[in-house]
C-alpha cells in the first residue's frame, strides 16, 4: 500500500485512535492509561459509512468507563478504541441514509475516524447551531437534561423550587434552564463566583449558590425559604447530604451523576442524610439517558425551539491539542476546571 505523506501526524490513508492501555488507579486519570495507535482508515462496508470525527465530548462518565465495575454498560476494554460520543461528517459511505457531506453525531469513539452503521447516529443541522454543540447542549448531556427534568422530576413548573447542581456545567445547565422556562423558581449551585454569576446572570437562574464558599445548608435555607421540591443532581457527596433535609413531603431527587465520587481515591462516606427520603417520602430515581435512545427526537425538537429562539442559552468549553490531551483534558471535568461542556478538537 502506497503511504500518504503525514499533514499535522495524520496520514491520509489512517486513523489515529485512543485505546485503553490499562486499567486506571482511584482518582485522576493519568495518560498513560491510554496509548495512541495509527492504524489504517478502514474502508466502509456495504449499509456502512465513515466519519472524520471532528470534535469528541468529554463526558464525566468516561472515569466509570474505563473502571473494571458492574455498571450500565460494558467498560471499554484493554486495547479497545476509548468510548465517546463525537461529532463530525461523513467522508465515504455505503449507507444509503448517509451521504459524504454530512454532519453528524454519535458513539464514534475517540478517534480520527470511525466506521458506523448509523445506529443511534443523529444527522445534525449545522445551519442551526455550530456542530460542537451537537455534542453539548443539543447533544446527550441536553437529552439528559430534557428527559430529567422532564420525565424523572415530573417536570416541575410554577409553584415549585427546583434546585439544580453543577449548574453552569453541560447538563445542569440545560435541565435548570428548562425548569425555569416551565415557570419553576430555579436555584443552581456551582463552584466559585465566576459561574455563579453566569448561573445567575446568563443562565437565568433565580440564585446561585456557591458550594466552595461554605455553609451551602444556611445558603439553601435562605434560598428556598418553602423548602425544595426537585433536586436534579449531577455531584452527590456533602452537596446531596445539604440538600436532602430540606426536601419537601413528596419531592422528588433525579440522581443523574455523582461526579464528587467518580475521580476520588476513597468511596465516598454517604449519603448521610437518607433519612429524609422516609420522612418527606421523596421520590429518588437514578437516570440513564440511554433509556430514552428511542426519543432523543423529541429532546432535539425541544431544546432546538428554545435555542434558536434565542431562550436556551448554550456554551461550549472547546480543547485543543487533539488525542494527545485527552486525559488531562478529561481531568479538567473532576477539578471544576471546565466552563460549559468540555469538548475536545480533534
Ligand atoms: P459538567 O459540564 O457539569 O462538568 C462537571 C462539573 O462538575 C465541574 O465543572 C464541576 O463544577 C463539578 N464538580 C466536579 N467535582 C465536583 C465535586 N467534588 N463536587 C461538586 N461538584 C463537582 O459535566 P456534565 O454536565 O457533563 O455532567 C454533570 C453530571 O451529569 C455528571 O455527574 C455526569 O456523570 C452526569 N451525567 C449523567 C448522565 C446520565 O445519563 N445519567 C448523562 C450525562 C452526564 P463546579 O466547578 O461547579 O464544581
């Protein structure tokens, strides 16, 4: 096979991948965990096609993927291209939903390049938001949001207090957003006064309150003078455990991530305050988006009225220096070091 010449360490004619090297020790995650390997661009068969990935999301799931652990998916295995939802567009296809040209966003992994059969590949319009935003706010961590807020917390609206946690970040961003659009009192908590203040001033959201400042449990006290209805909750840890006993009787707690745990080197102690799930008989239901893969239409119909209406307000944390930062960009997402959904460039 004749070799192209190397543009920017990408052959014409290959892929450059990101496999799992090894399984990762508690906490940060480390590059030699993966290795980087250049192998051929592989040639789509027939019902299948090729995407150039262009910008890959870096999701705080990935930490569990690669864990050996009982999980909602398999991890990603030894020597196995690293999971990740991807944006990009098509170059070469023997599909006949899919033409070169087109944008689109799926599973593709973290790699240059990447042979699908189009299953749970969504076509993105790019006249309508920039394409790193289909694997943000328009993407999974906004389905996430949607289907939270919408179908595990009953989809709150006026009269109820919703409080909403990581809140500038990718999902809790979109899931207040849309709690407040419904006509519900919105109150974020986030890290530092900078997001804060974009919770609060950009955002929209009614107050913000900053975890790191301490004393979170008098903060929501004085923000949620009638209790709190919803929690949609992205961290876990001591921010759960404030939360929890200021529930009110029947209110509901969305578990959609427990970030606070996911890079730490020791489990974590709690939660501590379980009791009040008997006493305000709270409604407490783990989330996964996967379970409405069948209707991410439906989150996209949503979310893409709002937004080019000019009412979802979206922002994109988008990395350079391509598979080569991957993990430390990765670490970013469990040190708070992210502003809007991270997402790397390729
Ligand atoms: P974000 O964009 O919100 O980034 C992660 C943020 O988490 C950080 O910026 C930081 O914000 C916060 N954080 C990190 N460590 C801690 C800590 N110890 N205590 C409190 N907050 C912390 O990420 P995503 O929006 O992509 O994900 C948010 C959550 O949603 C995660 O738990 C993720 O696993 C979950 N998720 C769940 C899905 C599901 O199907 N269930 C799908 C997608 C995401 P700050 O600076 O404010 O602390």
């Amino acid at each position: 096979m004749s070799r192209a010449p190397a543009i920017g360490g990408l052959r014409a004619t290959h892929n450059r991948a990101l496999v799992l090297a090894r399984r990762p020790a508690p906490g940060l995650v480390t590059p030699d965990v993966f290795r980087i390997e250049d192998r051929p661009r592989a040639e789509p068969a027939e019902g299948e096609f090729r995407v150039a990935v262009r910008y890959v999301s870096l999701d705080p799931a990935m930490r569990g993927w690669i864990n050996e652990a009982k999980s909602y998916v398999k991890p990603v295995g030894i020597g196995e291209v690293m999971r990740a939802y991807a944006a990009g567009h098509v170059e070469a296809s023997r599909h006949p939903g899919f033409v070169p040209g087109d944008a689109v966003q799926g599973l593709f992994g973290v790699q240059t390049h990447a042979i699908s059969n189009g299953e749970r590949v969504v076509k993105v319009d790019e006249t309508q938001a920039p394409l790193a935003r289909w694997v943000g706010g328009l993407g999974m961590p906004g389905w996430t949001g949607w289907f939270g807020m919408t179908e595990v917390c009953g989809d709150p609206g006026a009269g109820k207090t919703v409080v909403v946690s990581a809140a500038s970040g990718a999902v809790g961003s979109i899931a207040g957003q849309i709690a407040k659009l419904k006509g519900a009192r919105v109150v974020g908590i986030a890290g530092g006064p900078a997001k804060c203040a974009y919770v609060r001033d950009t955002l929209g959201f009614d107050q913000c309150l900053d975890y790191k400042a301490g004393n979170l449990a008098a903060g929501l006290d004085a923000a949620c003078p009638s209790g709190i209805d919803v929690y949609f909750d992205n961290v876990g840890g001591e921010v759960l455990d404030a939360v929890l006993p200021r529930m009110n009787v029947f209110g509901r707690v969305a578990v959609c991530g427990m970030i606070s745990a996911m890079a730490a080197t020791s489990p974590p102690d709690g939660p501590r305050n379980w009791r009040a799930i008997l006493t305000q008989r709270l409604t407490v239901r783990g989330l996964i988006v996967f379970d409405w893969a069948d209707r991410t239409a439906e989150a996209i119909d949503a979310l893409g009225r709002w937004h080019a209406a000019g009412r979802l307000v979206i922002r994109e944390d988008v990395r350079s220096g391509g598979l080569e930062a991957f993990a430390d960009t990765l670490n970013l997402l469990y040190t708070g070091g992210n502003d809007g959904k991270l997402v790397l460039a390729l």
